[in-house]
C-alpha cells in the first residue's frame, strides 16, 4: 500500500466520507496551517475526528487513528482570517506514523481497502438497511427525496453504506464506526443497528409532534381559517393579491415573445410558484426567476440607420481620424440595407490610451441608432461574472452579458466589452473562456446563461472590446475578433482635435464659452509640444480644462475686465514650469550615441543608446533595464563587429583589450525587444572607431550575424514617435516598406524614410561624413565617449519598452 505525508485538519463531531462533498468552516490557527501548507502541495489533506470535543488543542492522541484523505475543492477566505473550504473525500486512511510541523501536524498515512462482498447474507443486509433507510427518510426530513433515490441506485455495498452514513443525522462516534469498517458486511450490520434505534426515536418524536398539533392555539386556529378562507375565495372568483401576481405573470408570458423553450420554462417555474407558500424562500426564488424571464427583451429589435452619408457625418463630427474604424462602420451598413438579417460583427480597437476606443464605441451606438450597454472587464476573474450563477446558489443571479441586455431593452445593442485585455483568472473558472462562446458568431445564436438555463440569441448584437495590447488576450479569443488599430495621433492631428473637440467642450463645461474666451494657436502648441507627451489626448484635455479652471478663477476675481485670451506666456504662468522639451543635440554629433525607436503600451518612444570603451579584457556590459531579448541583440551586434573588424578598419584583437559599456538612459523602465539591433551596432561602431552619429537620425530593425536587417513591429508608432520629436531621417527595414502607406502623408512629406537591407546601409546613412580622430594610444581605435544629449525626453513612467 503507498503512504503519503499529509497536513491534518482536526474535525469537531464531523465525519468526511470518500465521494463526499463537505463544506468546512476552519477558524483554528493550527488548522489554518495545515490548510496552508495543503494548499502549497496539492491541495490534498488529512480529515480525522476528534475524540474530545471539548479539546481546543488536539494532540494526536485526542484522534481517532481512521480518517478520509480529501481533496480541497475550493477556499473562501473570511474577513475575520476565518476560511470556509469545500472538500471532497477521496479515500480512507489510517494514521501509520505521526510527524510534526512547527505550525500544524502532520502524519504518513496508509489507505484502508474495504473489502466488497457477495452472497446471499450480503444481499439481505443490503436488503435490510435499503428499507430501514426509506423508513428514516419517510420518518425524517433531513434527508431529501430525490437524494435518498440517487443512494439507493448504488451498486456496490460499501459506496452505499458510506452514503447512507454520511447523509443521516447519526453521532459522530457511531460514523466513525462505519467509517472504520474493513468489509461491506460489518459497515452494513453497524448501519442496521443505528437505523432500529434511530428510528425508534423519530417514530416517538412524530408521535408526540402530533399530539401537541392536536391542541391548536388560536394563532394556529387563525391560520388554517385564513387558508380556508384563500379556498372559498377562489371558489366564489374572488382572487387574493397572490392570484393576482400569478394572473399577471400568466398574460405577461402570453404577450413575451421568447422562446418555445423559455416559454416552457417559465410556465413550469409558474405552476411550482402557484403550489407554494407566498411567502416562503423558494418561492421568493422561483418569482426572481420568472421574473428575469419576463424583463428580457425577447424579439425586440431597433432598426438602423439607412442614411450612409448621415452615418459618416455623426461619425465625423465625434471623432477626427480614425479612417478604418469609421470606413468598417458605414460598410456595415451599406451590407444591411442589401440583406434582410446580418450577424452582428465582433472588432476589437487596439490601441494606446487616449486615442478615443470607449468614446468611439458610444458614437458608433449614434451612428447605428442603436442602444448602447458598456462592461468593464478590468480586474474580472470569477467566469460566473460572464455566465452567471446556478439558481442553486442563494443571491443568484444572470452574469453581465444577460444584465446589460436587459439593460439595453432590445437584442441588438453596441455592446462595449471594455479593457478585455485586463482580465484574470484564478480558481473560480476563466472569464476569458467563457467569453469565447459570447465572441463567437456560430455559437452566440445560443448562449446560455447558468442562471436562465435557456438559450438566449446574442447573434445581432454588435460586440466592440477596446485593449491597450493584444499580448494579454489568449489566441482562441483573440481569434474570434476583427482587430482595428488605432495609432497615436500626431501633432498636427492632435492640434484639430484639440481645435474641433476639446477647447469647446471644456469651455462649455466651465462656462466660459459666454465670456467669449479663446485659445491661439501658438498656446495650443505650447501645450501639446510642451506639456503632454502622449499617443492619445487624454492628458491634453486634462491639460485644457486646467487653463480654463485656472481662468474662470482670474474672471471671477478679477471681473469682466480679464482678458479672455489663452496665450503662451499665460500658459506658461497657469501650468508651471514646461515638462518636456525637444532635444537639443540634432545640429552637432556625437560619438557613441545613436537614437532608436520603441513601440510602448502609449505608442512610440525614442531610444537613445550610448556606447563607450575603456580598457580590460573584452568584457560587454548592457545596463538600461533590459530584457534578454534586447542583450542578445548587443551580443550579436558585437559578434557581427568582430567577424567584420577587417573591413571596418578595426583591430583584429580589439574585443581582448578594450571593455565595450552600452547604456540605455531611463534604467528604471524595463526595454525588451529585438528591433534595437541596427542602434545596438551603430553606436558600438561609432564607440570602436570614433566615427560620430549624426543625431538627427532615427532607427529600427533587427540583425542577424550576417548583417542583414529583418523587419519589425510597430513601425507607424515608431515613425510617429520620430516625428514628434523632430528627427529628420529614419531608417527602416526594407520589409516594412509596404507598411508606409498606413501612415499619414504630411508625417511623410516631413521625413526622409530611408529602408535599408544591410548593416554596411544603415552605418552608411547614420555616421557623419568626418574622419576618425586619431587616438593617442598608438594608432588603436579611438575610444568612444557616451553623449549626454541635454533635454532628452522622458517615456511614460511604468511602461515597458518593447525596441
């Protein structure tokens, strides 16, 4: 027999059974680390009975020496640092040898094989305890019905036995007898005796029960001639408030529309409701339930809008930009006015915050005359949240999907599934997999809810999901999605933006617009070039409603007599000192220092790399932050220099004697990512031969040890990034070429894009055209010195930078 050595849980006049479910409340702080230390193996415990009650403090001598080794099915920590778990036994077992833990016991434990026997003696013990049990069930109501029906259907005697003993209200001492019990004859014949007595009792206590029912009081006397009274009512067609409720629940479903199965549902739940008490529990569930059937807007529908031009002008009118999104909108309702039914589509809008994800799903619900139902998925991790709970829980009720329909008053609403790429899981179930029936076109036409139990058509809803990123999204969901991504704007469309959408909203928010207050256009810069820094416009308009608070203020104490104009120098005044600032080094170079491109979770960054050499012993040092992507990508870029030195003009032993440090300011942000590598070699050449970068130049890509450059991720961000920062030339993987027509044409016209295929290209177009500087080591290369680059740009705080 195989032992194991497992935590113990002492249990209080609690006997666990194997192919039992037992919830347990564990307040002990010896249990509590018992259950921990169960919980950081797997999940398996030793469940076994104290002798003493009484006993706080149980040693192993206060337990019996037979207990069930269980499984945690599920914990539910209190606030008061009380838990409540769910086990399910596995197994008897009986303590072989006792160890010890500092904070709970433990013991190696041995299963115990109960020995299944057949015969005629068998057979009529079996036959015996099967009816002495229907006697307690009938004399009991401890024990339901349909339970006592699914026991009796067991094959086997001992399953049977354990059931029986584990379901019925007998004394702990007398369980653990059973429990105890080698063979299915002597758990059978222990059974046997405890239900004669048992039911001994309850046939005297039934007894005594009916004869003090026998001397009604007159509260009792009230009752049952309010009961007879409800039945004469009804004879007579006088229906009380009861019959009411039921007579309207009864023409509602006539008049819903849902579903056959529904229907017959409902009317099932309606009959049970009628034969209960009003005012009993289960009928308190049974009326929730009908109802939540009844609030559904089964059949209903709004009808879309037909006018493609009024479409797109609404669509214009709430967002700038945003091409794709808005030309995959009014297509989809150019494709109804030619069919009579059309799925709803599923599109996913990924991109960085600000850029208008939510704000635009409310406009496309304008745009659709449709409803709009919005849900956060931040931070959800229970798959009841999505699907809902089981009726059999107290409290139940329909997950979210089912709530916002109801909500929303009609099966075809823009249902927002915000931040999708935020959710977790844990032991409570995977909302993101619940979600893959919900995201599914062939299988939404019948979703179902735990808490209805019917199919619900989710077919015409059109879901939208905003994500900051894919990565957080599992493939088979993401699968399901039509992705739309929306790039960070640029300057020039950030100054529209601010122009058509935000300055009139926030004046009319602040009352200012009466008072005729206006922003030039130079202050508008001043604050997009030298207060925000982002992809979206977010903090932009955070910035504008700071100006206008600040100037309703001057109004109120100043009178009529402020001026009501936003220029520069008043910005300045009324935000402070500016926060971002160009870099200063675009005129002059500098060896060792070249500027690559990032893609962050907020759109593009610029990477400034700095290289520089000292004498040692070849050592290659990557600080900045990061990943290991990112310092294999410096490991190759040396490999390639080495294997080149020749051409390059460098000394074949030069890695033997000279110490290579590169550095990548911002060390507290983590940088990963493999498309630093043609930075990565530029400024290590630059450092190796004193050549200097021209710094007005930009670049991407990665590298092989072959020199050639490979295509990236991410490149609209990245030339975004290089233009807000007026770099002047960027180089790019001539693979990515094709993905220039994505990005605007008047970021292009201001931008020399040179694709390059070939290291030998990009250290072509980035060094300056002068001659290394010789060094005074003796004709050695010159050792680089690492640039500082004044007022070099800060990214976000707490955003990883994917190179």
């Amino acid at each position: 027999m195989s032992s194991l050595l497992l935590p113990i849980i002492p249990l209080k006049e609690i006997v666990v059974f194997p192919n039992s479910i037992t919830p347990l409340f564990i307040v002990r702080h010896r249990s509590l680390q018992a259950l921990e230390g169960a919980l950081a193996q797997d999940k398996a415990v030793f469940l076994v009975t104290q002798k003493n009650v009484e006993e706080e403090h149980p040693g192993l001598e206060d337990l019996y020496e037979v207990g069930c080794v269980a499984g945690i099915v599920q914990v539910l920590r209190l606030p008061d640092g009380s838990a409540k778990i769910l086990v399910e036994g596995r197994y008897p077992a009986r303590i072989v040898r006792a160890t010890s833990e500092p904070s709970y016991m433990t013991a190696l434990v041995e299963e115990i094989h109960a020995v299944e026997e057949r015969g005629k003696e068998i057979e009529a013990l079996r036959r015996t305890v099967e009816k002495q049990f229907e006697t307690y069930v009938q004399l009991s109501d401890k024990v339901p019905e349909d339970l006592a029906v699914s026991i009796r259907s067991l094959d086997d005697a001992v399953p049977l036995a354990n059931a029986i003993t584990n379901y019925c209200h007998f004394r702990a001492a007398d369980k653990q007898r059973v429990l105890e019990a080698r063979r299915a004859s002597e758990k059978l014949l222990i059974l046997s005796q405890l239900f004669t007595a048992e039911n001994e009792l309850l046939e005297l206590e039934n007894k005594i029960i009916t004869q003090v029912k026998a001397k009604i009081g007159k509260s009792q006397k009230e009752y049952f001639l309010n009961e007879q009274l409800k039945i004469i009512e009804k004879e007579l067609g006088v229906g009380g408030e009861e019959d009411v409720e039921l007579e309207e629940y009864d023409e509602r479903l006539k008049k819903s529309k849902m579903s056959e199965e529904a229907r017959e549902k409902a009317y099932r739940e309606l009959n049970r409701l009628a034969r209960m008490a009003q005012l009993s529990p289960e009928a308190t569930v049974s009326r929730t339930y009908i109802e939540w059937l009844l609030d559904l807007p089964w059949g209903k529908y709004t009808k879309d809008q037909e006018d493609l031009e009024r479409a797109q002008k609404i669509l214009d009118e709430d967002h700038f930009g945003l091409v794709k999104v808005k030309e995959r909108i009014v297509e989809h309702l150019a494709v109804l006015k030619l069919v009579k039914e059309m799925k709803g589509p599923i599109l996913c809008l990924v991109g960085p915050p600000g850029v208008g994800k939510t704000s635009l799903a409310r406009s496309i619900a304008r745009t659709l005359k449709r409803r709009f139902v919005r849900v956060s998925l931040g931070g959800v991790r229970d798959e009841a949240e999505i699907r809902g709970h089981r009726r059999t829980y107290i409290g139940s009720l329909p997950g979210k999907i089912i709530q916002s329909i109801k909500k929303a008053g009609s099966m075809n609403p823009v249902f927002l599934l915000d931040e999708i790429d935020k959710m977790n899981s844990d032991f409570r179930g995977d909302p993101a997999s619940a979600l893959l029936e919900v995201l599914d076109p062939e299988q939404n036409r019948t979703f179902a809810d735990h808490y209805l139990e019917v199919d619900f058509d989710l077919s015409r809803v059109m879901f939208i999901t905003t994500a900051n990123t894919t990565g957080g999204i599992p493939p088979p969901l993401l699968d399901r999605m039509e992705l739309i991504r929306l790039p960070g704007y640029t300057e020039d469309e950030k100054r529209k933006i601010a122009r058509g959408f935000l300055i009139p909203r926030q004046l009319k928010a602040h009352g200012l617009i009466k008072k005729k207050v206006r922003f030039e256009d130079e202050a508008v810069d001043t604050i997009i070039q030298r207060y925000t820094r982002e992809a979206g416009v977010r903090n932009l308009e955070r910035e504008i409603a700071t100006l206008c608070r600040k100037t309703a203020r001057r109004l109120i104490a100043g009178g009529e007599e402020s001026a009501p104009r936003i220029t520069p120098q008043l910005v300045r005044a009324l935000l402070g000192p500016e926060r971002h600032h160009d870099l200063q080094i675009h005129d002059k170079t500098e060896v060792g220092v070249a500027t690559g491109l990032a893609w962050t979770d907020a759109g593009g960054e610029i990477l400034p790399t700095e290289t520089t050499t000292m004498p040692g012993k070849g050592n290659l040092q990557l600080t900045g932050k990061l990943g290991e992507v990112m310092k294999e990508s410096g490991q190759a870029a040396l490999s390639y220099l080495r294997s080149r030195s020749g051409q390059y003009g460098l000394a074949p032993d030069f890695h033997k004697e000279l110490d290579i440090h590169v550095h990548i300011p911002e060390g507290a942000i983590p940088k990963d990512g493999p498309s630093a590598g043609v930075t990565l070699v530029t400024s290590m050449y630059s450092a190796l031969t004193g050549r200097p970068v021209r710094q007005d130049v930009a670049m991407t890509g990665e590298i092989t040890l072959r020199g050639k450059v490979l295509k990236i991720g991410g490149l609209k961000e990245k030339v975004i990034a290089a233009h807000r920062n007026h770099l002047r030339t960027v180089l790019i993987p001539a693979d990515n070429e094709p993905e220039l027509e994505e990005i605007a044409s008047e970021i292009l016209r201001e931008l020399d894009i040179r694709p390059v295929r070939t290291v030998d290209e990009v250290l072509a177009l980035a060094l300056a055209d002068e001659p290394a500087r010789p060094d005074k080591s003796g004709g050695k290369p010159r050792r680089g010195q690492s640039g500082r680059g004044a007022g070099r740009r800060q990214p976000a705080r707490g955003l990883g930078i994917n190179a």
